[in-house]
C-alpha cells in the first residue's frame, strides 16, 4: 500500500508539474494558419503597450499667427509611439508617477476616459502599494458624468472595500451602471461574493463553495424582497419546470473532512472535497444548509435560500444554445489559438498542442471564426500576433484568445505568466506577464473579446462580477438580451483554474478542461453565452479531477483593467 501510494503520489507530482513546468518549434499543421516572420527576442518588447504622448500639433491662425495645441496621450504599441514620433517611458512600473505625467493633465481637464486610466494607475500601485482611495475619487468623476469603465471599477472597490466601505448593494448598482442601464440591465444580473465561501467558525475550519446552482447576495435579485425571511444573505433562483434542483459543491479543508451534510443528510461520507446531491425544491422558499467537519472537530456552515420562480406553462423554457432569433447579427469572429508542448529549457507538455489544434478546427469549422493557429510559438510570435489582431480588428470585430501552455506566478507581486517556448525556468526574460497581455487586450477595439487560458495561475488576470442572463427569461426576452449583450465592449477570461496548479492530462488525449470545453462547443446547436458554458464547465473539471486529489476550479471573470462594461461573449453556431 505504502508503494502504490508513494507511485501515485509521482503521477500527481508529474501531472502537475506537465502543467505548470526540446525540441525546435513546429509549423502550423492546419491550411490557412498564420504565423508571424520570426525576429529576435529582444524587438518584442516593441509590442508592447506603453503610455505615449504624441507630439503637439501645428495649427495656423490667419498669415502670420502659428501655435501648438496640446499634445495628446494614447494608449498604443511601442513601436507604433516611435512611428508616429510620440514619447513614452519605456515602463517604469517601479514609479506610478511615469503613467501620471501622461494622463494627469488631461484628467483634470475633465476627459473621461483619463480619469478612468489616472483611477486605475491608483489603484494598480505600479511598483508603490495601491491607493484606493485616490483611485475611487478619480473613477467616481468619471462614473458620475456616466463613463461606463469608471463605473464598473467603482463597483469592484465597493464589492470588496477598497477605499470605500465595503457595500454589496453600491456595488450592484455601479455595475448596472455600467451595464449601461435602461432596459438591458433588467434582464442582466451580478453575480458576487456570496457562493464563494462561508465564514468559517474558527480559523482552519474547513471552506464552502458552492458551484451550482450560482448563488447571489440577497440584494442583487431584484426579487420579491430585499432580504429574505431568516436572515439568508445568499440566494438561489430555481426556474426548471421540474422540482428538482443539483447541487454541486466543494470543501477546502487544511484537516482531513470527517463529514460534509446537505439539510442533515450525509454526502461525502468517505471525505471526498467535491460533493453532489439533488434538492426536492417544492414551496417558493427552500432553505438549504451545508455543514463540513473537519477530522479536529473543525465546522463550518453555509445557508442559503432556493427561491422558486417556475416558468408560466404558456412559455416554454429556452434550452441554453437554442438559435432564438433567424438574421441575428453578432459581428465577425476571430481566433488567435497558441499550444505549446514542445520547451527548450523546461518539461515539456503533452496535450498542449493537440488541444489548441482542436480547438482552432472547432471555432473554425463550426462557428466561423478566423483563425491565427501558433504552435511551439515563442515570446515574439505570440506578441506579434496579438499586436498584428490589434492593428487589424475594429468594433464591428470579436476575438477569443486561446493558450495552452505552461504558466508561472511570480509570487513577491502575485503576477502571473503565460511562458512561451523559449522561457528561461529561472529568469522572467522571456516570459510574457498577465500585465502586458492586458495591456494589448485593452488597447484593442474589437467589441467582443474572450481569453480561453488552460495554464497555471492564469486566475490572477481576472476580477469578480461577471453578467448573465435573469433565469426565466422567455424565449423574446432570452434573443433581446443577448442582442443586448452583444452590443456591449466585454473583456473576459475563463480559466482552467484561479492561481493555482492545473493538470495537462488524466491520461486522454487532451486536458481536462480542454475536453469539456470542446465538448461544450460541439453539443451547442444555437447561441451560447460563455456564462452557460463555463457553469457546465466547471462541474466537469472538478469532478474530472478529484480522483487526483488536486484542488483545481474553472473561473470566469472581466480581466483587470482591459476595459470590460457589460455583456458577455457568445458563441454563435454555423447554421
């Protein structure tokens, strides 16, 4: 027994290791695949985004009177700032001032979208500890004259109090601002903080989270009351015309469990993390209370209300993925796709390029998109690939990145990284920063826009809130919402798990995740938000995983400061 442990304990190690860490790139296999000219290493940085100041321009008054006007900042490519003879600081992160002097001026001339850049440059710290009190001012100028970006990160700060008190209900109502309000907002909700996890009874005890159904705080239903009766501050909405209702759930416990209980009935007798179980849900109100007790006598509680909302006999329920609408039009898609199996210098991966080469045939062959496929890409071609889409792509454009690689936190500032082929095991030379990704996403001008990571500590880029369709919509109500959505700038990003470790293969042909995601895209007949998709999705990575004991949960978030207002991205099936 102690051998069969101590072997499986390896495969673990190994699995993980594959997934998180040679031979010379391969080219694309598939016909129409691009891949950038290669250069050297050290020209990528002139991707990357940085904070210019384009020089003044020379206006001319009548014959003799010649003066400049103000010099005007932007956000675009290094490269493209020399081009046009713009001045910029090649990031000095370590000083917050480098960023001010850009945008400072034009902030308190009263331009929004400065505001907005001088809020987030508070409240990134850039090499200084974050003031988040100076970034809620600066954002609530911009949010107050109704600039949507502002809105949303003011939203986030209320969420979870930073330099303001911490208020679920003001931080609904900045993110329905920023939604854009109006009608739109009625059939979009905000899911928060409240099925993440139970306060735990005393420090060690063990931690509820609840992935299905998807919980919010009492306020954000908009339902029949504020507050539900029993003082629940967590909600569930039930809408399936059947009274039954699946819950799936987790417990991360430092001890091992002695028991977990769903309303006093057993449900992981033999202590496994992932529990699942079916609720009778049968009155308008069903309270539901889950217990974990750790083997130290350590307990936990978590208790929330199923609000039973039936859909009327006269409308039938929209299935996830039906087409709703004949002629509806979402815009154009495009699909940079990286894999990377094959490192130089660090272990090599198994499934990484098998699943990017999936996943570009799937997108291309059943949902239209354009797809760039890289394969074994190093740090200059996956730079100069984003950098080329955001040259290219406009606002009547969408695009969904997908990388599959291995992926490193830097742990001093909690700063992830996707590593291309090329990446040093010790030295961030070559590694590619959630930063600089971000950056390149938020100067892009597509309307649309999803990152699809199955890397290690990819869950760094991303902050909470995300919109979704109001259960119960009718069919009419369902096709208005996504018109809705899809009119709307998102930046969004669905991970194969938050900062933590992720497994490259059980043993298949792909990962975990990769799998249920293909899965997922092939079953869809219609429209399909990514919200749907990803609850799906994590229910199936967890339960995939849980044989090797390894902690490994999907996220699906707005990505930090690339722009996100509202909406969510849709994958619209080929008729």
């Amino acid at each position: 027994m102690a051998g069969m442990s101590g072997r499986l304990a390896a495969v673990i190690a190994i699995l993980l290791a594959a997934g998180c860490g040679s031979a010379p790139p391969s080219a694309p296999s598939q016909a129409g695949s691009a891949r950038p000219e290669v250069g050297a290493p050290s020209k990528a940085d002139e991707f990357l985004i940085v904070d210019c100041l384009l020089p003044a321009p020379v206006r001319k008054l009548g014959a003799q009177l010649v003066y400049q006007g103000p010099r005007r900042p932007i956000k675009t490519s290094a490269r493209d700032c020399e081009i046009r003879g713009g001045e910029y600081i090649a990031y000095d992160r370590a000083d917050y001032r480098t960023a001010l002097k850009v945008w400072m001026t034009q902030a308190e001339q009263g331009d929004l979208a400065a505001q907005t850049y001088v809020g987030e440059i508070y409240e990134k710290g850039l090499g200084v500890p974050p003031d988040y009190e100076a970034a809620a001012r600066w954002y609530r100028r911009a949010a107050d004259a109704g600039f949507r970006r502002a809105a949303i990160n003011l939203g986030h700060l209320y969420e979870n109090g930073l330099g303001v008190p911490r208020d679920p209900v003001q931080a609904l109502n900045w993110y329905r601002k920023g939604a854009g309000g109006g009608a739109a907002a009625v059939e979009i909700v905000y899911a928060g903080e409240a099925g993440k996890a139970a306060a735990p009874a005393s420090a060690g005890a063990p931690r509820i989270e609840v992935v299905e159904p998807e919980l919010m705080l009492a306020a954000q239903t908009r339902d029949i009351r504020i507050v539900p009766s029993g003082g629940a501050s967590a909600v569930a909405i039930h809408t399936a015309p059947t009274d039954d209702l699946r819950l799936v759930g987790r417990v991360i416990a430092q001890n091992p469990l002695r028991s977990v209980t769903v309303n006093g009935r057993e449900e992981a007798p033999d202590g496994r993390a992932v529990f699942q179980t079916h609720i009778r849900v049968r009155q308008s109100e069903e309270r539901v209370r889950i217990v974990a007790t750790d083997r130290l006598g350590l307990t936990s509680t978590l208790e929330f209300l199923v609000l039973n909302r039936p859909p009327s006999p006269s409308v039938a329920p929209a299935e996830p993925g039906r087409i709703l609408r004949p002629g509806a039009t979402f815009g154009a898609y495009h699909a940079l796709v990286i894999g990377n199996d094959d490192y130089r210098l660090i272990r090599p991966l198994r499934t990484a390029v098998n699943d990017a080469r999936e996943v570009a045939g799937v997108l291309r062959d059943q949902y239209g998109f354009t797809v760039t496929l890289l394969l074994n890409a190093n740090r200059y071609e996956m730079l100069s690939a984003l950098n080329a889409l955001r040259a290219r792509l406009t606002e009547d454009d969408n695009l969904l990145v997908y990388y599959a690689g291995h992926g490193q936190l830097d742990r001093v500032n909690q700063r992830g990284h996707w590593l291309p082929v090329d990446a040093e095991p010790d030295s961030p030379a070559n590694w590619i920063s959630n930063i600089s990704v971000t950056d390149i996403l938020n100067a892009m001008a597509v309307q649309q826009l999803l990152v699809v990571a199955d890397s290690c500590y990819s869950g760094a880029m991303t902050r909470s809130a995300v919109a979704r369709l109001e259960p119960g919509l009718s069919d009419e109500g369902r096709a208005q919402a996504m018109q809705s959505m899809a009119r709307k700038r998102s930046r969004l990003l669905l991970t194969s798990g938050g900062v933590e470790p992720v497994v490259d293969t059980t043993g298949g042909a792909h990962s975990p995740f990769a799998q249920s995601f293909l899965e997922l895209l092939r079953r869809n007949q219609g429209v399909l938000p990514t919200q749907e998709l990803f609850r799906r999705l994590q229910v199936d990575v967890m339960t995939a995983v849980e044989r090797l004991d390894v902690r490994q949960v999907p996220e699906y978030a707005p990505i930090r400061f690339a722009g996100h207002e509202a909406g969510d991205f849709l994958f619209v099936r080929k008729p």
